[in-house]
C-alpha cells in the first residue's frame, strides 16, 4: 500500500521475483546435493541421506515462503505478520515430524527416525537461505541484476 500501483499488464513474474525464485532455487539445489553428498560420505545409511536431504528440502521451502513475502523488503521487518502462514507452517511440520518419526510412514515415504544431530545439521543448513536471499535482495534494490521492471 506504500508504493504506487504497478503496471497491470506485466503480471506477477517481475524480474526481481524471478531473480529470487533462481537465486533461492540454485542455493537449495547446492545445500540439498552437498548435503546428500556429505551424508552419505559420513558414513550415514542411504536412508538417513536420503532422509536428512527430504527433511532439509522442506525446511528450506518454510524459510523461502517467509522470505518471498516480499521481493524488495527484508525477511526481519515483521517476519511473523502473516498468522495464516504461521499456521500452515506449523502445520506442516507437525506433518513432516509424523513422516520422520512414525514407524508405519517409514516405508511409504523412504524416511526413518533423525537423530538430534542431524536435525541441528538439517536446520542450521535450511536457515542459509535466508542471507542468500536477503544479499539477493539487497542487490535487486542497488541494481545489480539490472533496471527494476
């Protein structure tokens, strides 16, 4: 409501958005592969890899919904405003804990029980996306990645 209406005719997919949507794409494609890759070479089960990089790909995906609420404004200014996307989040990972931790969803969804430790690493690595986005942004507002459309 602070900025004037935009052209009707450009649509949603502005190069700003776009740029976000890629740069936040390639970064959890990086996390998620290093990740696999780390898991597996650490001497964790295919399933725990497997397990970890499912787990970390949703949590990645929270923390992008939070940062794409807006394409020029920071994650940090009123990051919890939207109460309908705090509940679906929640919701959502009162679904993904049922997934991880219910032995009977184990064979259905190729997951298996985390240890402590590997929802630390899990998490530590799915909140990276958020500097990633927020130095994304940052350069959108200076320029970088071109003219604002």
């Amino acid at each position: 409501m602070r900025r004037k209406p935009g052209d009707p005719r450009k649509g949603i997919f502005t190069r700003p958005v776009v740029t976000l949507m890629m740069v936040g794409g390639v970064w959890s494609m990086l996390v998620n592969l290093s990740l696999f890759a780390w898991a597996l070479n650490s001497g964790r089960s295919a399933a725990e890899a497997m397990t970890m990089t499912f787990v970390s790909l949703v949590l990645i995906q929270f923390v992008k919904a939070y940062n794409y609420r807006s394409d020029r404004l920071s994650v940090f200014n009123r990051p919890f405003a939207n109460r309908w996307l705090n509940w679906a989040i929640l919701w959502e990972i009162v679904l993904l804990l049922v997934i991880v931790y219910v032995p009977a969803l184990h064979a259905p969804f190729g997951t298996l029980s985390l240890p402590l430790v590997d929802w630390a690493i899990v998490v530590g690595l799915a909140l990276t996306i958020s500097p990633v986005l927020e130095a994304a942004k940052w350069m959108e507002r200076r320029g970088w990645f071109g003219e604002m459309g």
